[in-house]
C-alpha cells in the first residue's frame, strides 16, 4: 500500500473513530467536547485535534500531497493527542490498567491504532 493510500484511510479512520463511542458507557469523542456531558475546561478542545488532523490529512493525501505544514506533523498529532488523552484519564481517576482497557470504546481504539500507524509506519511512496 502506498503512502497516498495509507493516508486517505487512516485520516478517515481518524475522523470517523471521533464519532464512535470512546468509552463503553457511551459518549463519543464529539460528545466530550460538544455534547451534554462536555467538559468545561479548554481541554476539551484538545479532543478536537483528532478529527481536524484527519481532515487535513485526507484532503492533503487528495490534493496530490500538498498538506498545510507538512505531512509528518500531522501524522504525529493524533498520537500526541490520544497519549495527553490516556495520561489524564490516569491522573484524574488513578484507574487500574484492566479496568481502562476493558473501559475503552470502539472509537478510541480505531484512533489509537491509526493514530499509531500514522506516526510509525513509512511506506513507500
């Protein structure tokens, strides 16, 4: 699979992992930043990094390449951000490290690993 390929997949896989649920209580990505539950503090517009970084990584990977400020920045925020987001789940409720995995959603999980191959993988072009 080529780099073009690989990115117009996984830029939609991060967009649409937003939407599905994040924690098996329910609750999306999109839920924690806009909806009832949403949170108060301006972090919450952190979460709003993964679909934004999707976006622009599937636009740029269908414009032949041309990505705003680069393709490998992009590829590294979404990582970045599913580890800010991991590292305050562990600092506001201390969970162990079975109850957070078997906590997490569809969604979350989606994000993570395209977030991981993103940030890791180099195919050819």
């Amino acid at each position: 699979m080529n780099r073009k390929s690989l990115t117009i997949l996984l830029g939609a896989a991060l967009v649409a992992g937003f939407f599905l649920p994040f924690f098996k209580g329910g609750g999306s990505g999109f839920d924690a930043v806009f909806g009832p539950m949403a949170m108060k503090s301006a972090e919450k517009y952190i979460w709003l990094l993964l679909p934004v970084s999707g976006a622009v990584l599937l636009l740029g990977a269908l414009s032949r390449g041309n990505y705003f400020l680069g393709r490998s920045i992009w590829a590294w925020i979404p990582f970045l951000t599913i580890i800010f987001i991991l590292v305050r789940i562990f600092m506001t409720t201390k969970p162990q490290m079975l109850t957070l995995v078997k906590g997490l959603g569809v969604g979350f999980w989606i994000c993570f690993i395209a977030a991981l191959v993103l940030a890791f993988a180099d195919p050819k072009r």
